[in-house]
C-alpha cells in the first residue's frame, strides 16, 4: 500500500477514534464541560495532562530544535520537564482544594475583586491564542505533507475535528479523547526512536544509542556528529553559543511557565480529591518523561541522518555534495511543503550546505566556488522526516503522521477550552450576566469555543515562528502574568487586589512589548516594520524566549510595593489563604 493511502487510513481511523469519544462523553451540565464532573482518575487524568502539556512543541518541534541547536536545545527539556516539579508541589494541590473552575475565578475570589478577574481573563487570551498559533502550525505541517493538501485545507480539516470534540463533549470529551490522543502520540514518537537507534547504533534503547557507538564505526554518535557539523562551520553539537543568563532565564521562564499555564492548571480541578491531584501531577510527570528523555537522541540521530544524505566525502569539494538531480525521495516531497528549499548559488547543481554566518569558514569554502549555503531545512520537519529519511516502513512514516496531529490537536482542545470558559465563565457569568442559567452559560461556551477555533485557525496560517519558539513566547508571558499572583495568592496572606492587577498589568505589558519589540509577535501580521532585531540589543543579553523571567520579576516587585501602601485583604480572605494552605484528602 502506497504512503498516501496508508497514512489516510491510520490518520482518518484515529479521527474516527476521537470523535466516538466526544459523542460518548458528551457534556451535559456546565461541571461536564468545564472540569469533567471532576470524575476523571488520577492515572486518566495524568496521561490526558501529559497529552495537554505534550503539544506540537514537543513532539514536532523540540527535537528538531536539538538537532539544529544541539546543547543550547537542553533548555527546553530542563525548562518544560522541571516546570511540572513546581506545579506538582507548590499549585496543583491547593487549587484543587480551593475547588473553583477557573484560574481567573480564583484570582477573582482570592483577590475579591472583579477587575482582577478581567485582567487575569486578559492575560489568559494573551497566553492561550500565543500558544495554540504554534499549535495550528503544527497541524498545518503535517497535513501538507503527508495528505498532500494546502496548508490551508490542513488547518481547515483540523479545525473541523477539534470544533467537534472540544465543543460538543467539552472537558469531559477533551479529558477521554486526550488519554487515546496520548496513547497514538507516544507510540508514534518511540517506535521510529527505536528503528533509528538500531539502524545506526544496533542499540534497541534510543536512550542508550545517544552515547552508544556507530555501528561498524567504532565511533561514538555525538563524537561524529560534531565532526561533521563543525567541519561545514557549524557549531559543536554537544556545546553551545548561548550566554549563561539566557539559558538560566529561558530555562526558569519555561519552568514558572508551565506552572501557570492556565490549560495544564485546570486539568487538576478534574479529579475528585486533593490527594487525586498530587497523583495525577506524579502520572503526568512519568508519562511526560517517556518522550522528554526520548527527544535528544531522535534529535541527534535526525541531525546525523540529514547530514549524512546531504554531505559526504572531503568538506567543501564538489565531490563531497549532493548531486541535486539525485536527491533522495523525501527531499522531493518536503520541498513540495515549501519547508525544504534548494537555492543553487553557484549553479554546479550539486547541494552545498554550509553555515554562511560563520567568518573563518567562508574563506576555506570559497575556494571551492562556494557563494553561499544552498540548503534552508526547517527545524520543525525534523521528527516528520526522519522516518522518511532513514527509510523506514511506510506504516512507521504514518504513524509518525497520526502521533503529530494527536499531538498538536490534544493541546489546541484544551486551549480553546480554557479560552471558552474564560469568555462563558469568568465574563459572562462572572460579570455580564451574573443570573444566566446554567443551559445559557453552557451554549455561551460552546459558541465562544466555537470563535476561539476560528481565531486559531486564522492564527496557523502565518504564525510568527518555528512552534517551539512560539510555545516558549506563551510560557514566558504566563511566568510574567498569572504565576506570581497564583503563587502569591496561595502562600502570602497580605497580598491584595491592588497589588496582584498592578504586579499582572506589569508583567505581561513588559513581556509582551519586549516580545513584539524583537520578535513583531502578532504586528507581524500587520506588515511590522521591525522583526529578528540583533542580539546586542537585548536587555542583558536575554533573549525575547527568556524574558518572561524579568516580567516574573517585576510583577512580584511591583505586587509586593502596592500591596504594602494599600489596605490589606479582608479578614475573611486571609483566612480563605490559611485554609487553601492545607490541602487535606478531600
């Protein structure tokens, strides 16, 4: 059976799946739709969180991030991975206890102050629309490649499937369509790992195979891959260029961040109990890790199978290049995406791949008639095409495909949900409309639902970055925005309302305007005139993926003055704090 067909079928056949699913756990009362009833079990409940957190980030982007960055990429697998140690320990419980459906209805409660729900609603959009953009583009990669559609018609095609788990079966329909979402994205993601890992290792365990040997080589992976990258000018692979303060402030940004996410939050307002919550962070931390400790060596082994098909032989002679008419099938077909692109400088019809950015190695290659690097390979291909690449079995490729839509669509649901309930929840009902009945408020959230899938849509068509950079943008403004106030909120009796909306509108103004400053975040699309400004010009030599630390900073500073000069919370309140703070079995 050809790779299309096969790939319609494995794709379509967990469509089929996810579907079922939200007919059969179809809400019917707001509780269904927001929090699941909270009748989900822990072990449920951690492999949907791990399939919430695990996005198109993780799965299509994270990998290929190591293999273009090397070292430099551990930041994303210290930051997302240490983010759920905070979450398990110093959150999850206590909100559980508090027993709300919402984060902004805790901050609203906590705080006693309805502006303080609007902001924190505000700052919710901010964080959810930035990271479902890198969602959509995940699904948007892999439905122009395998089912052979225009992007658009890919987006389009996700949209439908989402619009119909997420809006009819709601938290509940997202909670059960996520466990089976996890099951597909794991296998698909190990599976390939493990074909890889014996093909170049002969070393089952991908794990294993990262500092295993090449087989008949005598010599070990990462020890030849740094051999061939710096030999084309690249950096070491097992080194890094990044300044010390950028990887500490991207790695604590992606940590705090994923402790105030509000679409991992909620997951733990699913469970019945307090201890439930604690065991479902514990699930998720494990499931998370099985993939999270995969991702390096499907990194490396991505980078070194590229390398490999495109670069032979003495560096910077024609004999060592790929000729062009002979490249490889899934070279041909990735550029049909228009996410591998050859550029034949010099006109030899041979691929040169190199790094034009580096000085001391243009000197060497020009020698060779070399005008330039030839090649632009997109780094979020990299997990797609490396089953391809390294000439796996057609129903491996498709898998892969499945898993990378499983992926990007798991946390996009659960997104839009947090978007929806935000809008029919904490606006409509918390504010508007505070009589509405329950009915009413339930098909608010189903139509918001509904707009929020066609923002995002929208969104996917031009996001403005690779996924993984996108996502990192959404973490740092939630670290600079909801973080400090939840955490504030749980464990420092005298914070108040004036502090916790002065400490978020600074927060995630400062981020935001850093973000868009270097980066054209959403004025992209409005035809910015700036965009990739130079590095020199970051504040302290932080990048916009790191900054979010800086907000974190400032909004505890400033929380912390105003809160002193202002009246403290009403007695009732405190109290409210001491009782959150000990989070019995309940």
């Amino acid at each position: 059976m050809d790779l299309k067909t096969l790939t319609y079928l494995v794709v379509g056949a967990s469509f089929v799946l996810y579907i079922g699913i939200a007919i059969w756990s179809r809400a019917k009362s707001t509780g269904d739709f927001y929090v699941a009833g909270k009748g989900v079990s822990p072990l449920a409940n951690g492999m949907a969180t791990a399939a919430d957190w695990m996005s198109a980030a993780s799965f299509i982007s994270m990998a290929g991030l190591i293999a273009f960055l090397g070292y430099d990429g551990s930041v994303y697998l210290m930051g997302w991975t240490g983010g759920y140690v905070l979450l398990a320990l110093f959150l999850a419980p206590y909100l559980r206890k508090f027993g709300k459906f919402t984060v902004p209805e805790f901050i609203a409660e906590r705080y006693y102050s309805k502006t303080a729900r609007v902001v924190a609603v505000i700052c919710l959009i901010f964080v959810s629309f930035t990271y479902v953009a890198g969602q959509m583009r995940g699904v948007g990669i892999v439905f122009s490649r395998f089912l052979e559609v225009e992007v658009t018609v890919g987006l389009m095609i996700g949209m439908g499937i989402v619009f119909i788990y997420a809006v009819l079966g709601g938290m509940k329909g997202i909670t059960y369509t996520q466990v089976a979402q996890y099951c597909v994205l794991i296998f698909a993601y190990t599976v390939p790992a493990i074909f890889i890992a014996i093909q170049i290792t002969g070393n089952a365990i991908p794990q294993l195979a990262f500092g295993s040997e090449i087989t008949n080589e005598g010599v070990g992976l990462l020890d030849k891959l740094d051999d061939i990258v710096t030999s084309l000018g690249f950096t070491q692979f097992t080194s890094g260029d990044k300044s010390k303060i950028d990887v500490f402030c991207i790695t604590l940004a992606l940590m705090v961040g994923t402790a105030g996410l509000p679409h991992v939050i909620v997951r733990f307002f699913t469970v019945p109990k307090v201890r439930d919550a604690r065991m479902s962070a514990g699930y998720a931390l494990l499931f998370i890790a099985l993939l999270y400790t995969t991702a390096p060596a499907v990194g490396a082994m991505a980078r070194y199978n590229l390398m490999n098909t495109i670069q032979s032989g003495e560096v910077g002679t024609t004999d060592g290049n790929l000729v062009y008419e002979e490249r490889p099938e899934w070279m041909k077909t990735w550029e049909n995406t228009g996410l591998v692109v050859f550029d034949d400088k010099n006109g030899d019809g041979r691929v040169q791949y190199y790094n034009d950015a580096n000085p001391d190695f243009q000197a060497t290659a020009n020698s060779y008639g070399w005008e330039g690097n030839e090649l632009s390979v997109d780094r979020d291909i990299m997990v797609l095409a490396n089953p391809e690449i390294a000439s796996l079995p057609n129903w491996v490729i498709a898998l892969v495909a499945a898993g990378g839509i499983a992926a990007a669509l798991s946390t996009a649901a659960g997104l839009l949900l947090v978007i929806s309930a935000a809008i029919s929840h904490d606006i409509i009902k918390g504010i508007l409309a505070p009589a509405i009945s329950e009915k009413n408020e339930l098909r608010a959230g189903r139509i918001a639902a509904a707009v929020a899938i066609l923002i995002a849509g929208y969104l996917g068509f031009d996001p403005p970055g690779w996924v993984a950079q996108v996502v990192a943008f959404a973490f740092g403004l939630a670290a600079a925005s909801l973080f400090p106030v939840i955490l504030m909120g749980i464990f420092y009796k005298r914070m108040n309302k004036e502090g916790a909306i002065a400490g978020m509108v600074t927060g995630l103004l400062f981020t935001y305007g850093y973000i868009e400053f270097f980066k054209g975040l959403f004025l992209k699309w409005a035809g910015a005139p700036w965009g990739e400004n130079v590095a020199e010009n970051w504040l302290f030599g932080i990048s916009p993926e790191g900054i979010g630390v800086i907000g974190m900073l400032l909004n505890f500073a400033v929380a912390l003055a105003v809160s002193r000069v202002t009246a403290p919370p009403p007695e009732h309140v405190q109290q409210l704090v001491e009782d959150i703070r000990v989070p019995r079995a309940m």
